[in-house]
C-alpha cells in the first residue's frame, strides 16, 4: 500500500565478539529473523548484515542493523556501523571481554559514535559474572563514546531484563540529536538485488537528507559514475512518496543491474559532493601514523577502499584511495591492518582536496597546512591555500553550511568567486608592473590583451579580470587592458603627429598620401597608437583625417541640396575620390548620412 512520508526512525546497529548472541539479541527484541542466509542460520554464525525493526513503548520505531561478530568479517561489520548512529554493544555475560570486543570497541571509537547501550547477554549461563564482566567492560570503553552508555543485563532466551533494555534505548534514542532533512544527500549502500517484476533494489541507512520518488541522483560505483531516477520506495516493508532520517530505506533503480552496484557504492545528490581520492587526515584514535604500515585498508561509509598512507608526524598523514569516494571535511574514516584484519585506529577528515605533491619540499609544506588546519574547517585557510576557490566548491568540500554566506575577513568575494585579499593584491600589482614595463620597452603597444592579462595572472575564471584591472586603476578597451594615460604616450612618434595634425587643420581634408606618411615616418604602429590616443582618425584605403573631419564635413554636406551625390560631395569638401568615399561611407557608419542608391545619399536630420 502506497503512503505518503515515512516517520523517522532510529537505527541502531550491533556490536561485540562472535557468538555473544547479538542476533538472538535483535530476534528477541524483534519477533524477526535478522540472519538472512540459510547458512548462517544453519551454522548459527553471522555472516553478513541482518536487519530487522520494532516499536518500542514510547511509540519510537526502531530499526536494527546487526553486524558479523568473527574477525573474518571485520569488513561487513564496519560496512553496518558506520552510518549507524547508535551502537548496542553486546558482552556476552559467560564469556565476559574478548579480542574482537576490543576490535568493535575500537570501530565504534573510530566512528566517533556517542549513543549507545551497552548489553550484558546471556546472564542466565553465568549470572555471578554480570558485575565483574561489565567491571571490565567499562574499562575497555573508557576514553570511548561509550564509556557512560548505560548497561542492561538480559537473557534473550529467558526474557530477562528485555523489558529493562526496551526503556533504556528509549530513553538514548530519546537523547540523540535530530538528523537533518534538507540539503544534499549521501546513501552509502550495504545490499543490491533484483526483484522480478521491480528489478534494481538497493539499500542502505539514510542519516540526512531527503529521499523523493522520482529522485534522479549520481550513482558512484565502483566503475564510475552514472545517473539513476529512484522508481519506488520503501522503508521497513512500507512503499512511501519520500522517506527522511534516520531510515533503513529500500530503493527500487531505474537503468542500471542489481550487478552493476556493489556495497560500498553510494547515491548522491548530482554535482554536490567533492569525488576525491586523495585526502588529508587527521589521527582521533589508535596507532601513531609512524607505525602504521604504508598499504591500509580504509573504511568510509560501507565503503572499504585500499589506500596508501604518507605519515607527517605522529598525527596527521596523506591518504591516497584507491578508488575515488564522496569525502568532506570532518567524516571519519576507519584505518584497518588488511593483513592482521585489526583497526589502526579513526581518522577524521582536514582536507578532502588537498594540493598535489610535485616538487620536493612540497612534502614539508603538506604537512605544515594540515597541522593548520581547523578540524571544525577553515575556509580562510581554504581561499588561502587556493588563492581563489568558487562558493559553490567550498560547499561541496563542507565547508560552507546552505545557510553560511558571509566571506571571512581577508576574503574578497567576486560573484560566485572567493579570492584572498593578499593574493588579489598580487594580481593588481603583477598587472600593473607588467604595464609599466611594456610602455617603457613599447610606448605605442596597446597594452596587454585581455587574454595575455589573464594568462600573466593564472586567472581561474576571465570574469576575475575586470575588478583586477579596476581596483588597480588601470583601464579596458578595445581588448586591451593599459595605464591610465598611456594612450597620449606616442614617444618618437609624438612630433611626426604633430607636424600631420598641423597640415590637415590648414586643410582638413586633404589626406597625406602613402609617401607623405612614410617621409614623416609613420607607418601602421605609429598611427594606431596615434589613433588610440584620439589625435588621429584612419578610414579604410589608407585615409588618415583628424578627428574632428567627420563633423566638419557634416557641416558642409548638410548645406547641399538634398539627396547628394558622391560628386557634389567631393567638390563641397574640397578633396578627392580617394577621401570622399571612405570618409563618407564612414559617416553611413555612424548613421550620420544614409546611402539611398549608388549615387545617392541624405543627411540624417
């Protein structure tokens, strides 16, 4: 039956060592059977991930993503933990502390996860051992997000202490901060599959955002990226119109095979996330980067990716994945020892886009920037480090919330550009010295193209340009940028115009032949700088006029009778055809006179 919105709802994932009975635990609590193969059922060891949910007596749904106990399946049991918010951490009571505890302890320390419940199970084969196992228990979450998680004993067989265990999640789930329902979306999914007759279904725990049917996201897979439109809905066996968080969801894919789509891809809101696979990271927990072997696993999401790891100190490392993931700033990351299966330790996000290392030294200045950085985010430190970054990228890294839009002091904001004051400094003074320099080496150049301007720059964006070449009070025209003034500089050309300008004010129309121009040694430069600096005008064929011609000659063509002829033109100007025809064709130009015929023009009046 088709509904509308689904209510929030808690997830809540298992932790602890193989066999402490978590999966008796969640069937318990449940009336569900949380292993899905038949061999685990029939070897009474999880294996993969199971899922079932409940109600508790507030009202409040639950959902239960129980996760493999066995070091084998390390990988699964992160691939559940890690969008889980809340952790039931399971000690079996007869069998008190074991190896693997201290391996999920170290994940859910990893993961930063902070609400919890921890369970002593299985009371009934040992109910003298409940207060030393979870004597010890406390000790080994110490320092953890746990370490003050209330602690139930029960026995899932017997019914003890489940009724107790129901109102103490409660009463956490109660506590755990609302999860956020607008903005961009991130589905890391643990399960895909094909159901005759609906095709591609995938899974996975939606912790923010907002899932509509009808939805076209980015699917990242582990062969690239491709858009999918969300067909249907589902969330705990119920189709819904759009499901938010917390939610254990079901998705029914358009376009794409069930074979195509492995657990740690994910679905995304298109073109909102950075895709990333080199990353700066800071330590949270764990092992000293100094004595963690180069090759890692590394755990993100459901995601487990091999990676390379750089040590810069004890805390702080470059992490280069081998596949590229949706990473921002602050996510936490697993690091696992792929040969001995332990956790390293967590690592948290600084940099999702760091610079690349091409020089030697590059390393030192690498390792100087992350320990800089903020890991609550710098977006000074960002634009700086970038020089000039567009908004919309800082908000892909997670750096800029959708309701951050204010620049910090030190930054200049430029459209959708966010440039660092020192560095748009820079770009006005490179500009101008650049200019200086070429009117001096070449006093008749235009200037800089706009195009050499933004390439002496490095500009990321043409657009950045203009407010350089204003802020620097220097000028654009004609495709050239110059100094202000540098149009009147004619250097040696200077007096050859001056000696033109006085023969054509004594006759204004009577343009200097070829020759003429060649005695007085101006050639094509001198006489575009000349023009540049509006002390000369060229028409086509070679007619050089001052400026003023055009209006002097309106003047007298306004006093024939009209329509005139190119004739009568010439003979009221006192020239010849040579300079009738371009000077009058430029005057059609300007939309002084209009052209009737081939013989013909008027004055426009």
């Amino acid at each position: 039956m088709q509904a509308g919105r689904a209510e929030p709802v808690h997830v809540v994932a298992t932790a602890g060592h193989v066999d402490c009975g978590k999966s008796t635990l969640v069937r318990a609590l449940t009336g569900m059977e949380p292993d899905r193969w038949e061999e685990e059922r029939r070897r009474g060891l999880t294996i993969d991930l199971g899922y079932a949910w409940t109600t508790l007596p507030s009202g409040r749904d639950v959902a239960f993503v129980d996760v493999p106990g066995h070091e084998r399946f390390l990988g699964n049991m992160l691939a559940g933990i890690g969008p889980a918010p809340v952790v039931c951490f399971v000690v079996a009571a007869d069998e008190g502390w074991q190896a693997q505890s201290s391996d999920h302890r170290d994940a859910v320390a990893a993961l930063g996860i902070e609400y919890g419940v921890v369970v002593l199970s299985r009371v009934d084969r040992a109910p003298g051992r409940v207060e030393d196992v979870l004597a010890r228990t406390r000790r080994e979450l110490a320092g953890t997000g746990l370490q003050d998680a209330p602690a139930v004993a029960v026995s899932a067989t017997e019914g003890t202490g489940l009724a107790e265990l129901r109102a103490t999640l409660d009463d956490v789930l109660a506590r755990v901060p609302s999860p956020t329902t607008t903005g961009r979306l991130r589905l890391w999914l643990d399960r895909s599959f094909t159901i005759t007759g609906s095709g591609t279904v995938v899974t996975g725990t939606l912790a923010a955002g907002t899932l509509v049917q009808g939805d076209r996201l980015q699917l990242l897979g582990h062969d690239g990226s491709r858009p999918v439109v969300v067909r249907g809905l589902q969330s705990r066996d119920t189709s819904y119109t759009s499901v938010g968080p917390v939610n254990r969801v079901a998705l029914n894919l358009r376009d794409v095979s069930a074979a195509d789509i492995r657990r740690g891809d994910a679905l995304l809101t298109p073109e909102a996330w950075p895709i990333t696979g080199v990353l700066g990271i800071q330590r949270v927990t764990g092992v000293a980067y100094t004595d963690v072997p180069e090759q890692i696993m590394v755990h993100a999401g459901t995601a487990a990716v091999p990676a390379r790891l750089r040590p810069f100190g004890a805390d702080h490392a470059r992490l280069v994945l081998d596949r590229r993931l949706p990473l921002v700033l602050g996510d936490r990351l697993v690091l696992r020892d792929p040969g001995s299966r332990s956790v390293l330790g967590g690592a948290q996000i600084l940099d999702a886009d760091p610079p690349a290392l091409r020089r030697r030294g590059d390393g030192v200045h690498w390792a100087e920037r992350l320990a800089d950085l903020d890991a609550a985010g710098d977006v000074l430190g960002e634009v700086a480090g970038r020089g000039a970054v567009q908004e919309q990228h800082l908000r892909r890294l997670g750096l800029l919330s959708a309701h951050d839009a204010e620049a910090p002091s030190g930054v200049l904001v430029f459209g959708d550009w966010w440039v660092h004051a020192p560095v748009f400094e820079a770009w006005q003074h490179r500009l101008r010295t650049a200019l200086e320099a070429l009117q001096e080496r070449d006093p008749l150049a235009p200037g800089l193209s706009q195009g050499a301007a933004r390439d002496l720059l490095k500009l990321p964006d043409e657009r950045l340009l203009a407010p350089v070449v204003r802020d620097a009070g220097l000028e654009q025209e004609g495709g050239h940028v110059r100094l202000p003034g540098s149009r009147a500089s004619l250097g040696a050309a200077g007096s050859a115009v001056a000696e033109l300008e006085r023969r054509l004010a004594a006759n204004a129309f009577h343009a200097p032949e070829a020759d003429e121009l060649a005695a007085l040694g101006l050639g094509v430069r001198e006489l575009a700088a000349a023009e540049r600096a509006g002390r000369l005008l060229r028409l086509r064929d070679g007619v050089v006029l001052l400026p003023t011609a055009p209006a002097l000659a309106m003047r007298e063509l306004a006093r024939l009778e009209q329509p005139f002829t190119t004739s009568q033109a010439r003979q009221v100007l006192g020239t010849t055809r040579r300079v009738a025809v371009p000077l009058l064709e430029y005057l059609d130009s300007r939309g002084w006179t209009q052209r009737l015929d081939a013989g013909h023009r008027t004055v426009v009046r």
